[in-house]
C-alpha cells in the first residue's frame, strides 16, 4: 500500500556526507516512517522543487474542478465533503 493511503509521514532527505546521514537515520525514524534520501543537497532542493510544483498544479487543478462542478449546478461543498 501506498505511504499516502496510509497516511504516514514522509521525509526527503538530502546530504553529501553519506556518513552523516547514516548517523541521524535513526532520530529521523522517530519522525516520518517514510524516509527518501534524494542524494546530494542540489538533489534534494531539486526534489522539493519539483514536489511544490506537483502540489501547486493539484491546487490549481482543483480549483478548476469546483469552478466547472459549479457551472453545471452542483454545490462545491458537496465536492469537498465527497
């Protein structure tokens, strides 16, 4: 099953001390049961930059649903409750 069904938490670390990360993975087990190593630093802004972007377009694409639902006469309420 998916980390997001689940609903757990989820981490992209980055680092360009292997060592290092291999040292906190523990004390970062204790806050997301999902850990991703994206690699070095410019990797891991890459990751977070790409990941804001998926969201804004989910946002947008949303929005755009309950602007169209709307039009054809349903109750954007009804949309976000469903």
């Amino acid at each position: 099953m998916h980390a997001w069904i689940q609903g757990v938490s989820t981490l992209v670390v980055g680092s360009d001390a292997i060592a290092a990360y291999g040292t906190v993975r523990s004390v970062l087990q204790m806050m997301a049961s999902c850990i991703f190593h994206a690699g070095g630093l410019r990797a891991r802004n890459g990751m977070k930059t790409l990941n804001n972007y998926i969201m804004a377009s989910s946002v947008i694409t949303f929005s755009d649903l309950l602007v169209t639902d709307q039009k054809f006469g349903m109750d954007p309420q009804e949309m976000i409750d469903f």
